[in-house]
C-alpha cells in the first residue's frame, strides 16, 4: 500500500493488459507513420534494422552507464573500459544511419563514464557541448564527495542543425537602475523584478523526480520532464520527430507529446512500456512542465 503522498505512477493488472495491447513489436521493415507516436516493446539491438533510415530529428539517448544496475527484471553488468567502449560504438553504427541530416543528440552519462565514451562521440559527430546538472538524489558518502552531477552531450550530425534559445526568467536580488532610474538589464511586472537569461550548459534547477511528484515511476534512473523539455525545446520544432531508444519509463515520449513532437521509443522491460503508455494518457489531460511558463524556464533560485 502506498501513502497518501505517494503519486508514484503505478499500473494495474488491468492496465497492463490493456495497454499491451497498444504496443507494437518489428519483424520486418516498416514505415514511418507506422512507428510514429508508437512504443515499441522490444531490444533495441532487435527492432534497429527494421527501421526507416534518417527519420530521426532529435535523438535522446540514455544507454545504462557502466554501472552495474538493476532495471526491473533485467541487469545490465558493469563492463571493462574497453568493453563498455566497444558496445557504445556498436550501438553508435547502428544509429548513425536512423539520423536525419539536420539531427541533433544528447547523451546522457555519469562522469566517470562520460570520460570514456568522448572519443566515440568526436568520431561520429560534431560535439558542440558538455552540459553538466546537479542531481540532488541519494545517500551521502563518507570516504569521498557525493556525487551529484551527471553529464549531457550535446552533438549534431553535421554542421545545419536547429537551435532555439530558450530564456530563464530569473528574481532580481539587486534590481540595478540607470541615471534615468528606469531598469536596467532586467523588468517590472507589477512589484515582480526579474531578468530572462540565457541559458548555460550548467543547470542546478532540475528536481530528480521522488515518490511524492506526480511524474515519478519505479525505473531506477529515470530522468525529469524539466530536463527532457529542455532538451526536446533548444534542438527541435513542432512537428519534429524525437527518437528515443532506451526508452525506459516513457519520459521523452511523454515530454515530445506535451510539446507537439513525433516521437518514438523502444523499450524492452514490459512494465516501464506500460508505465509510458499511462504516462501518455496523462499528457492528454495535464501538459504542464515544471517551471516552464509562456515559453520560458522560471528559476526559483
């Protein structure tokens, strides 16, 4: 039984029945508008050759980071260096080909792992950045420091690619005003001072999604809608189509429908599909983001 507090997102016997019904699995070469705003229940090592090639606008990556960790019933075993090199640069080859000229990537990693995959990434594409979030999450470590920050890289295919930049809206501490005394570098909204900023590749606004959110699930490593939207809005358009492989609980899906993209993933744990399926449904009703706000990302720091 769950507390009253606890709005993790949990599927039925029922549900799951029902909602595996909505999921898809490949066997043959298929069309796009057949794997669109789908989830496909499935390896991803299994389902790639069966998919189109270059349809992929944005793709989202969060492979298992060379960690040994339990994902639902399934395990995914700490590798040597090499090794986990040699299978991150198999599951690059495979993906290459799915991406469209224009596409943008972000891949998600741990520092140490990140550390080892950078070569792989410079390889295959245009690295363009490193971003850096702090993941307040977990228990302390008394022999060294917590680790509370994960990386995101930020690549592209080729040189064309979309970029939007999308604003903080940051509170004024001190509300600065020239000779005329009139704002300077920042507004007055009816006693509400605050400045839009850029954004920078060091984010310390996400919350890691915790058994009292409304978008948590029981995945291990899930990531927040915050930080996918993100994403999902700097390096792609209405109408684009996100691709999201190691699909897990469904947040990338979730996230490309609450802001009008294509979407698909690949998941093979039956519960995290279900789980994504409900997600979906949910967006249908509710497609606030945290934080974000006519078309801003508000700090409350």
């Amino acid at each position: 039984m769950k507390s009253l507090r606890n709005k993790t997102i949990q599927c039925s016997y029922e549900e799951k029945l029902d909602f595996s019904n909505e999921l898809i699995y490949l066997d043959k070469p298929t069309k796009l508008e057949n794997i669109t705003n789908k989830i496909i229940y499935q390896n991803f090592f299994e389902a790639v050759e069966f998919l189109p090639d270059k349809f992929v606008d944005l793709l989202i990556l969060d492979v298992p980071y060379n960690l040994t960790k339990y994902y639902g019933n399934n395990v995914f075993y700490k590798k040597s260096n090499d090794e986990y090199v040699e299978w991150f640069e198999i599951l690059i080859n495979l993906l290459v080909p799915k991406l469209s000229f224009i596409a943008s990537i972000y891949i998600c990693f741990d520092w140490q792992t990140s550390a080892i995959v950078y070569p792989i990434l410079n390889k295959y594409f245009f690295v363009r950045n490193r971003i850096t979030w702090g993941r307040d999450k977990g228990r302390g470590c008394n022999s060294n420091w917590k680790n509370n920050m994960e990386d995101i890289w930020f690549c592209t295919l080729s040189k064309s690619y979309y970029f939007n930049i999308i604003k903080l809206k940051r509170k004024v501490k001190a509300p600065y005003v020239d000779n005329n005394k009139k704002p300077k570098d920042w507004k007055n909204n009816d006693g509400e001072k605050y400045r839009l900023t850029y954004p920078s590749n060091f984010w310390n606004d996400i919350t890691v999604p915790f058994w009292s959110m409304s978008e948590n699930t029981q995945h291990p490593t899930q990531k927040s809608e915050k930080l996918i939207a993100k994403l999902i809005l700097a390096s792609s358009n209405k109408g684009d189509f996100v691709f999201d492989p190691f699909l897990g609980s469904g947040t990338s899906a979730v996230v490309a429908k609450k802001l009008e993209r294509n979407f698909c993933g690949i998941e093979s744990n039956l519960d995290y599909c279900c789980t994504t399926i409900k997600r979906l449904k949910m967006a249908e009703k509710n497609n606030k983001i945290q934080d974000y706000l006519d078309g801003v990302f508000i700090l409350n720091n």
